[in-house]
C-alpha cells in the first residue's frame, strides 16, 4: 500500500511521535517511578499521553526544522 507524497510530512510526524514518546516515557518513568511492579501498565499510560502530546507537536515543529535545516545547510529538502 502506498500513500500519496502529499502526506509525507504527517506520516513522518506520526511515526517520529510513536518513536519519540515510547522511548522518551520509558525513560521518564524509569527514573522517577523506577521498577515497580505495576511498571508497564503506567508506562503504557504515560506512553499514550505522550503520544497524544507529541503527535500533534511534531507536526507543527518539523515543517519548521525542515526549513531550518534547509537555511542552515543550503541544501533544499
């Protein structure tokens, strides 16, 4: 299946605020919580938050960075 170009941008915003809040949840809920015994289920809670969070983040913020990028560099993307 293929999705049209013209959605890249979203689809890369999606798939960066999967990545970014499932790594970056462990790692909260790692150092302020610990390993408790009830660790995944509050880890799977904060992930959705996260994500819920960081999705729409994302597609706001990397529009921006491309083009941030684009000047710093001067190679167009």
């Amino acid at each position: 299946m293929k999705i049209s170009p013209q959605y890249a941008g979203i689809l890369m915003s999606f798939l960066i605020s999967i990545g970014m809040s499932f790594m970056m949840s462990f790692a909260m809920m790692a150092v302020n919580v610990g390993f408790v015994v009830n660790f995944i289920p509050m880890w799977m809670k904060a992930w959705g938050i996260g994500f819920v969070v960081g999705f729409p983040a994302a597609a706001i913020i990397v529009p921006f960075a491309r083009k941030a990028v684009s000047k710093i560099t001067g190679i167009p993307m």
